[in-house]
C-alpha cells in the first residue's frame, strides 16, 4: 500500500532520531510553522506528494519540528535555523 504523510511524518524529533538509529537509516528534518505560508506550499506540492512519500518510506526517517513548540528552541539553535521552511538530512548519528 502507499505510504501515508500521516504514517512517515514523525512528530517527535527523539523517537525519529531513535529511529534512524536503529534503522541505520538518514533522517529528514522538515522545520516549520503552522502561519508559515511557504511551509504549507512545501509540504503540498513536494513533502506529502505519493513520489516524495514513497522515496522518504523506502530510506529514511522523517520527522517535522514545529518550531512555535518551546520545546523545539535546542533543536533551533544546534541546527542554526533562521528561516522557514528549512530542511535537512541528518545522518543517523545527527551530523547534518
């Protein structure tokens, strides 16, 4: 069956790193906001498309930050991100 944006989209940076860890798979980091209006276009037109789901299933990990969550403001800073949306590949070891 096709893979889902609901069943690749991790919301939780720890598990879907704990993921890629065990998978020894790379991780994709999509980083946004919910007023973000380019954020939205991306995840529509690229991110949750069936091409882009179907590579993301087959060999990586994803997740998406909400970066209004506070609890995201670490994640923000060790991965200097000034502008949304901002994506990237992290090894499974977390090095971009």
């Amino acid at each position: 069956s096709d893979p889902s944006a609901a069943t690749i989209w991790l919301t939780d940076f720890a598990q879907a790193q704990a993921e890629a860890e065990r998978l020894q798979r790379p991780l994709v980091v999509h980083f946004y906001t919910k007023w973000c209006a380019p954020c939205r276009v991306m995840e529509r037109e690229v991110l949750n498309t069936p091409a882009a789901l179907r590579v993301l299933a087959d060999g990586f990990v994803a997740v998406k930050v909400d970066l209004e969550k506070p609890a995201h403001a670490k994640l923000q800073s060790r991965y200097g991100i000034n502008e949304m949306p901002t994506d990237l590949v992290l090894s499974h070891d977390g090095k971009v």
